[in-house]
C-alpha cells in the first residue's frame, strides 16, 4: 500500500488565508501507472482550521479514462469538504 501524505492542501489554505483547504494527487493516466501506482489511483486531502490533514486514498479504476477519473476525483473532493464541513 503506497503511503502518500497529501499535506499540501493546509499549505496552501493558508497562503489564501483560508481555513480549509483540498489536495488532490494520483494517477489520472492513461499512462504512467505502475502495479504500485496504477491509473486511477487517487489520494484526496482534507485540511481543516486546526490544520489537520485527513488523506484518503481512492481507486476509481481506469475503464473510463482520464477526464472521468478528473471529474470523480473533484466531485469525491468536494463531498468530503462538504460532509467535514458538517461534522465541524
């Protein structure tokens, strides 16, 4: 299992001054995946006002190439913005 620390998306809340902040990295492909990095791998960070990082990794497949696994990754960002938003 790859342990990537997405840590980013406090960094730059608050450099926009900010008190939330998201960060998305992985593999959108079509290439560049490996067996340990594979296309459709994503990790999506969540920073809140306490700059705590919350990193989950997602495995959207790549049967429905790039700009679906773009689009899933932003819309699976912002529902976990939204459900932290919620329990804060």
């Amino acid at each position: 299992m790859i342990q990537w620390r997405v840590r980013w998306p406090w960094e730059s809340g608050a450099r926009l001054g900010t008190d939330w902040g998201i960060g998305i990295t992985g593999v959108a492909g079509p290439g560049g995946g490996t067996e340990e990095k594979p296309v459709g791998l994503v990790y999506i960070g969540i920073a809140g006002p306490d700059r705590q990082v919350s990193s989950h990794p997602f495995r959207f497949g790549n049967l429905r190439g790039r700009d679906w696994i773009r689009h899933l990754s932003c819309c699976t960002a912002l529902d976990l913005l939204r459900r932290s938003l919620q329990a804060s």
